[in-house]
C-alpha cells in the first residue's frame, strides 16, 4: 500500500513539475523533478520526468542543475509536499 502512495505522489510531483514549468518557475520545477527520479516510478510517469529534467537541463545553468540534485540527497518526498503545499498558487 506505501509503494502505491508513493506512485500516486510522484506522479502529483512530476504533474506539479510541469504546472510549475509552464507558470516559467523552472527551477523549482528542477527541484522536484531531481528529487522524484530518485524513487522508483510507473514507466509512463518515469519517462516524462526524465524528458523534462533533459530539457530543463540544456535550458538552466549548470550551477542551478547541481543545486537541486544537492538539495535532492537532504530532503524527503514528505519535505517536498509540505514545501509545495505552503506555496501561495496564484
């Protein structure tokens, strides 16, 4: 049951992902992505992670890229959802 939550999450994250791409907050979008392809995924949700977090990397700078996977390896799929959920959304 805990691996099927997980899934569910890391699906919200990568969909949070893209919202967070399209409203152009790349790096926060590069944040989430860094630390959800560290979980193992469902194929389909695996495969458009791995396609955004290409993209994001030929579009930010290198520094920012090393920052998030950094920032990846401290915090928890929990730390990430509270951080997402204190967001003001406009």
């Amino acid at each position: 049951m805990e691996a099927e939550i997980t899934s569910k999450v890391l699906d919200i994250l990568v969909e949070f992902a893209k919202v967070s791409m399209y409203h152009d907050d790349k790096t926060f979008a590069v944040e989430i992505l860094a630390l959800a392809l560290q979980y193992p995924m469902r194929v389909e949700t695996l495969q458009e992670a791995e396609q955004m977090y290409s993209d994001l990397e030929t579009e930010l700078c290198p520094r920012v890229i090393f920052d998030a996977r950094e920032q990846s390896e401290r915090i928890t799929l929990e730390d990430m959802v509270t951080r997402i959920l204190a967001q003001d959304i406009e």
